[in-house]
C-alpha cells in the first residue's frame, strides 16, 4: 500500500511563494506519474500540474507559468513550487500517484493566500 504525505502549504499575502512536498512510501516512486490537484470549497477538484515517470511535464493554464513541478526520484519525492501567489490559488493541494489501474491520493495540504 502506496502512502502518499504533502507538506507545505499556509498561509501567505498575495504575491508570496510556498513550495510543497509530496512524499510517498515504498520503492517504486520512480515508475509513478506523479500529480498535483487542488479543490477550492465549491469548486470541482482542478489539475495543477503533472510529471510523469519519464519526467514529461504538463501544467494547468490557469498557473500561467507561476508554478513549477519537480521530482526527487532519490528521496520518494515530488514538488511544487508556487510563485506570485493570488487569492484564487486558496485551495486544498493534492498530490496524486498513479502506476497502471492504482490511484494513490495523498490528505491534502490547505493553501491560503489573502491579505
């Protein structure tokens, strides 16, 4: 059983920086296309940003290259650096493992950002 932990999130003014963490158990994080996601109360959950396996990278348009994601194969890890943060990034940020039919979801980190 994949577990998946993130770390980072808080809160911050408008125009501020968080990096979060998504780090997952066991030895297999190298073959996982890893995910970060986000819900906004009322919200329907948005994909922020993925890297595959392969570490082929795709972001949401509404980050407008904002965000970064990286892995750290070394240390089960998978990043999210946000820069130039704005209100309607506020959020709960999930980090997502997915390997063939398995779908592995981490608890969340809440995001807020307000002055």
């Amino acid at each position: 059983q994949v577990q998946l932990v993130e770390s980072g999130g808080g809160f911050v003014q408008p125009g501020g920086s968080l990096r979060l963490s998504c780090t997952a158990s066991g030895r297999r994080f190298r073959i996982y296309d890893m995910r970060w996601y986000r819900q906004a109360p009322g919200k329907h959950r948005e994909l922020v940003a993925t890297i595959t396996s392969g570490a082929a990278i795709n972001y949401g348009d509404f980050v407008k290259g904002r965000f970064t994601i990286s892995r750290d194969n070394a240390k089960n890890t998978v990043y999210l650096q946000m820069n130039n943060l704005k209100p309607e990034d506020t959020a709960v940020y999930f980090c997502d493992a997915r390997e063939g039919v398995y779908d592995y979801w981490g608890q969340g980190t809440q995001v807020t950002v307000s002055s």
